[in-house]
C-alpha cells in the first residue's frame, strides 16, 4: 500500500493512493496516518478494504509529511562508502547516530525555509523508514518484521550550524522544514530489497545526486535492531538512513542552496519531492 496525508498544513487526512494513482480518503477508516494506524493489525484491516468503495480526493490542494507527529526522527550519519569517501571521513565501525528535531517535519512540497543568517544550505536525498511496532533490543530478523514502511526524505543540512558552530550535529539538522518526507509511506511489502532502491537529486535541473542505497554500510533493519539497543522506538518514529555522494559539501568548489532554488528527489517506487527554497521569513 501507499498512505498519503493530504490537505492544509495543521488539517491533514489520511489517505491511500490504489493502484489506478488515485487518492481515496481513509478518514472514515482511521483518524490519521501515525502510530495507531502502522500495526500489523492495522495494516492487514486496511489491505482488505476495497478500495473502489472510498471515496476518491481530487484535485489534491497539498501533500503532508506522510506520518503524522513522529515522537522521534531519528538518522543516521556517514552510511554510505562513497559519501564517507567524498567527505574524507573513514569508514564507520558502528553507525553514526544524532536526532532531527520533530519540529522539522514537512510535507514534500513544502518550501525549504533558509534559516537565518545560513550560509551552507545543503541537500541529502535519503531512504527513511518508520517504525510501526514498539521495539526494544531485538535481532536483526526481529526487526525486520517491526518496519512499517519506506519513503523518501530530504535531509536538510546548514553545514555551518552542524559543522563550525561546536557541540554536535543536530544544530545543523533540526531547523523548520528540514525534514520533508514523503510524498507517501509504501508499506515494506511492497519493498523488495531496500538495499537496491535508485536515488536521485537535482538542484534547479542540475543532477547532483545519483546514487543506490546499496552503498549502504548498515541496512534497515541493522539500523533498527542497533537503535535498539540504546532506546525503546515507538510506533510512528522515523529514521533516516544516510545518502550518496554528491552532496554540496562534498563538491569542488562546495555549492549550497540560495534562495529561489529547486530541489527535487526522488528514490524509485517511493516517490519524488520538489522543494523551492525561501528566505525565513520573520516570524518568531
């Protein structure tokens, strides 16, 4: 299945996206796509519906963050060989770990907001899972069966704040906006092998990613049973997995995004994004 939330920012529906590429609103089914609705019990209920019998969303005003309220958004840094290599980091013995703020979810249409006074904007097209039953301290196999699902996330980056301004990643990773996933959670039945997934970034037509998540030094379900082992994931929470080469601190000269900039994505099966960047705009 593909789940879709749709609407005005703060009044999102759930919704399913069937086979023809139609939207069909799921509300009288769930209140919303999160935690409660990424069960197994809950999924199975919903691959039974027949979807000719809900009713149909169009035309579609706008595409939200396709979980709705993740209590953690949670990623992980330098997990693939030829990203590790472009930045001139070693190869890491365990992953990488730090945390977006929640606060940073957005729809995968939303602006990417500039932050104030940023000066290093930079782009990472990512592989993101979530997790859909509670989980503490389980294998590798165990967590496989925890995943709910996968989607494409942008993981925005001011290398400047996460870099140069002390302290760890996060400052650099949590700004408003820089968490755009979606367009829609594709169930991991419907994921063959999330290690063989293509993905792709441009920058105002520009193609600056182009890359596979079998550059992946730790896998999903890895990830999960690693994570595990240190907290407790809930239903709902995110997690992010790293990206390819080609980002705009790897490059010579290094390029960052500027105001006015288009940034798409997209990973196959999953879905693109495209993102206009604007300058913060004031408001406190």
């Amino acid at each position: 299945m593909k789940l879709i939330r749709y609407g005005r920012n703060g009044e999102e529906r759930p919704g399913l996206v069937d086979a023809q590429g139609t939207i069909r609103d799921l509300s009288s089914v769930i209140e919303d796509i999160d935690g409660a609705a990424l069960s197994h019990t809950s999924l199975a209920r919903l691959r039974e519906l027949d979807t000719t019998r809900l009713k149909p969303v169009d035309p579609v005003e706008r595409i939200g963050a396709c979980v709705a309220k993740p209590g953690k958004f949670i990623c992980i840094g330098l997990n693939f060989r030829d990203h590790a290599a472009e930045t001139g980091a070693s190869i890491p013995a365990e992953p990488v770990v730090f945390l977006k703020a929640t606060s940073a979810v957005s729809g995968p249409h939303d602006p990417i907001v500039k932050p104030r006074n940023s000066r290093k904007l930079d782009w990472e097209v990512e592989l993101a899972f979530v997790v859909g039953e509670e989980t503490r301290y389980v294998d590798e196999t165990q967590a496989a069966s925890r995943i709910a699902g996968y989607c494409v996330c942008n993981d925005l980056s001011e290398r400047e704040f996460q870099l140069e301004r002390g302290g760890q990643w996060d400052k650099g990773k949590g700004c408003d906006s820089f968490g755009p996933i979606g367009p829609w959670l594709v169930t991991a039945d419907e994921v063959d092998d999330p290690a063989r997934l293509r993905m792709w970034l441009t920058v105002n037509g520009k193609r600056m990613q182009d890359g596979s998540t079998s550059q992946m030094i730790f896998r999903p379900a890895f990830l999960l049973s690693y994570l595990s082992q240190f907290m407790s994931l809930q239903p709902g929470d995110v997690v992010t997995t790293g990206t390819p080469a080609g980002v705009g601190l790897g490059r010579k000269p290094p390029e960052f995004l500027q105001v006015g900039d288009v940034v798409e994505l997209g990973i196959d099966g999953l879905g693109t994004q495209r993102q206009i960047v604007v300058p913060w705009n004031g408001v406190t």
